[in-house]
C-alpha cells in the first residue's frame, strides 16, 4: 500500500531526542499493517459522512424531478437562487470552522456539524414556501460549510504525503456514490408520493436527512482526535505513528497552531494559485453533480427512472478513474502530470457537449467530462496540503482553498438556466473555459515547483537559512531550503 520514506534531510528537531536518528525507519510490513488499520476504523467513517453531506447538498436535483417546483412556487430563477444560496455561508464558515477544529477536538467539532445539518436537512422536507426553503438551505451552508475542510485537515493528523492522495480520493469515490446512488434511492421514495399525504420530494429530504443525525452522534465516539489518543493503536503503533510524523520532517511544534502561520499563509502566492485553480474546477463540480440528471433528460424522451439509471455509469467511470489515478499519484508522488491531463479530458468531454450532434454523442461527452472530473478536483485537494508541513498553515490554505473553490457553487445553477434547456450551451462553454483556465494554472504550479525543487536540490537556496537555529530552521516550513515540495 506504501513504501517507507526516505529521512527528512534538515537537522533533527529540538525536543524529540527521544527516538533517535537511526529510528526514523520503520518495518514495512508493520507500516503497512498499521496504515490498514487506520483505512479500517477512519476512512468508513470520513466516507460515510462526506457522502450524506454531499448527498443532503445535491439532493435537490433529485427532488426537482418530483414536484418540488410547483408545491414551492419555484418559478424563474428561483431554483437557482435556492441552490446557489446554500454556499454563501457555507464559503464564510470554512476557513473558520478550521481553525477551531484542534481547539474543540475535531471528534467533537465533526460530530456536531453533521448532527446539526443533518436536522436541517430533514427539516427541508417540511418547507411550505420558497422563503422556507431559503432559510434551510442558509442554515445548512452555515453548519455544513466546515465538514470537507475540517476531514481533509483530519486526514493530515493520520496519513503522510504519500498516502494523502487515495483517502482524500475515498471522499470524492463517497460524492460519486452519492450522485450515483442517489439517483436511485429518490427513484424509490419517489413511489411514496402521497404516503402520510406528503409529495414524494419531501420524503427525499425527510428520509435521506435522518441517517445524517444517526451517523452524527455516532462520530462523538468513533473518530480519534489524533493518533496518541487513538482508542484503537497500542502502545507501539503510537511510537511508529510518531515515527512517521518526524521522517515528513514535523517537529510537535510544527504539529500546533501558530498565528504566524496563519499570516504565511496569507502572504503566499501560491496557496491563492490554488484556490484559483480549484474555483475553475469546481464550477464543472457543482454544475455536474446537480444538474447531470437534468442534462441527461434533455437528450431524449426518457422516463425519471431512466434518467436516474444513466447518470450511474457517468459517476462511476469519474469514482473508478480517480480512486486508480490517486493511487498512481501517492506511489509516484506526482500530482500535477495527472491533474492537467484530466483537466483536458474533462475540456474535451464539454466540447464534445457543445458540438451539434446526436444525443448518443452528447451521452458520451457526459462520460469524458466524468471520466476527467473527480482526478481534477480531487488531486489539488491533496496537493496543496502535502506542501504545508506546517499545521497553522496546512489547515488555513486547504480551508481558504476550499472556500474559493466553493465560491463556484454560488455561480454554477445560474449557468444552466431553464429556458436554455435542452442544450445548454452557454452553461457548457462557460465550464469549459473554467475547466481549462484552471488546468492552465495547475500546469505553471506543477511548472514552478519543479524549478523550486532543482534549485534547493542545487543549494541555490541555502543562504535563506544562514545563521538560522534549528527552531528558525523549523518555523520556514515549506520555504525551508530542506522542503522538497510535491510535484
């Protein structure tokens, strides 16, 4: 599943004598036994909650398929004003909630944000007007917006650098199956249309809304805040976790929350390169994942259950590519190379979409621009982080990431407005322009950092850390002539 990793090359740290120099390697088999047993307890639990947030977010879409316009008077842009509006506060809560997650415990903090929207989520199926609606999908941007965030950060605190890629990939396979599955399981409750005198969209929300409050008491009690207090590792298992957070070069100061790397953060070009790069690929993200069932039944005469059934294989060609091409990227330590070329996958997949052909062709621009999707949006999650050793930062650049990421969310529904159905086009061409300006920008960061790497591998770049102490030295972070940074 991994390979050992090579020993920082900087100084060792001050304070962590305690394990010596000769001890930053571990036994393989025992590192590979222990990196099993954190997939088993933690990433259920990340999957699980991340598909319920992603499922009680889209589900929308579903729901529109079954009345929810007409009972709520949705008409002009009202549906697009309902989707988008979820993400104002949700992009103002992310980078906050962050911040608290150490301070609050992040089993604590996690439980409570999917105990809370998962109540909103299941209240949404009692609204009688639009002004209700606004107001549920406001309170669940505002306690949701701090979930992905906070479980990319969480994911830090267990795995290294070169395991990051494959679990952030298990969140968006859970979105996938939430887009696919979804689909699905509305079909079903759609055949409880009138049960208990309510339409079948208010049992979309009632009932995928519910096991989101389950599935949040439960997380009080099974994620770990962190590896020392981990209730499943022994003794020795805590010793190798330590292990591996020292050979990724992490002094326990490094491992707290420090102002001053808060303001690196924000003086940094490249954590806003990012979060340029990732609001490009997220206007294909929100735009697909909710509006792919209104696509699909514009390109022919077909019934709600058909609809639902062909947007599977779009879904699980996108969660099939990103689970293999993230494991590629971990082994390789190659993020760029993978996200540029999907992003062109995905640019096809829209200019296929805009061309006038057949519905056929159009179908199977839906499978490239699936095919390209989770592999673009998901590999800068994981990218970004791995080149913040850094807690401080690490946790402020992924939740600024997200934020101006998410920030598409808000423009993407009015892309696809009603009265351009059934082609779309100019929600298509918008998204493929997004799709390749980002693809761009994540082309000059892969570009950039390999120059960055063959300097400091050149010792061009020693001199930033003459008559530095070894705890300057530590406070550089990612600017340390040591860093090496993924590329």
């Amino acid at each position: 599943m991994m390979e050992s990793e090579k020993a920082f090359p900087g100084p060792q740290r001050p304070g962590e004598d305690a394990i010596e120099e000769h001890s930053l390697s571990t036994d393989p088999n025992a590192e590979r036994k222990l990196v099993r047993k954190l997939d088993f307890y933690i990433i259920p639990v990340v999957m699980l909650l991340y598909l319920l947030s992603f499922l009680d977010r889209v589900n929308i879409g579903n729901a529109r398929l079954y009345g929810l316009e007409e009972d709520l008077n949705l008409t002009g842009d009202r549906f697009q004003i309902v989707t988008s509006i979820l993400f104002v506060p949700y992009l103002l809560s992310e980078v906050p909630s962050n911040l608290l997650l150490k301070k609050l415990r992040p089993s604590r903090w996690i439980s409570f944000i999917a105990t809370s929207w998962g109540i909103i989520a299941t209240l949404t199926g009692v609204t009688q007007n639009y002004a209700g609606m606004i107001v549920c999908r406001l309170a669940l941007g505002l306690v949701e917006g701090g979930l992905f965030p906070g479980l990319t950060v969480y994911l830090t605190l267990f795995y290294t650098k070169r395991e990051l890629a494959l679990r952030i990939g298990y969140l968006f396979v859970s979105s996938a199956l939430a887009g696919a599955f979804g689909g699905l399981l509305a079909y079903g409750i759609g055949h409880m249309d009138g049960v208990a005198g309510q339409r079948a969209w208010r049992w979309i929300f009632i009932l995928e809304g519910l096991p989101t409050v389950v599935l949040g008491v439960a997380t009080w009690f099974l994620l770990p805040d962190e590896p020392a207090t981990a209730y499943f590792l022994n003794d020795k298992e805590k010793e190798m976790m330590e292990v591996r957070r020292m050979r990724q070069g992490q002094s326990k100061s490094a491992e707290q929350f420090h102002w001053a790397d808060f303001r690196a953060c924000i003086k940094d070009w490249k954590v806003w390169t990012f979060c340029i790069g990732l609001f490009g690929v997220d206007t294909m993200l929100y735009g697909y994942s909710t509006f792919l069932p209104t696509i699909i039944k514009g390109l022919g005469r077909w019934t709600t259950a058909e609809v639902q059934a062909l947007t599977i294989p779009c879904y699980a060609l996108g969660a099939i590519s990103y689970l293999a091409v993230a494991r590629l990227s971990d082994h390789q330590q190659m993020r760029g190379l993978y996200t540029v070329i999907f992003g062109c996958i995905s640019v096809i997949g829209y200019g296929i979409l805009i061309a006038d052909a057949s519905s056929g062709v159009h179908y199977f621009g839906c499978f490239m621009v699936g095919l390209g999707l989770y592999v673009v949006v998901g590999l800068p999650l994981a990218w970004l982080p791995s080149n913040c050793p850094r807690y401080g930062k690490r946790t402020t650049a992924t939740g600024f990431q997200l934020t101006f990421g998410n920030c598409a969310g808000v423009m993407a529904p009015f892309l696809y407005k009603t009265i351009e159905a059934p082609r779309y086009v100019r929600g298509h061409a918008v998204t493929l322009s997004m799709v390749g300006f980002a693809t761009i920008v994540y082309a000059f960061m892969w570009f950039w950092l390999a120059r960055v790497n063959r300097r400091r591998k050149a010792g061009a770049e020693d001199y930033k850390i003459e008559n530095l102490t070894e705890e300057e030295v530590d406070r550089l972070g990612d600017e340390s002539p040591h860093f090496t940074y993924t590329i």
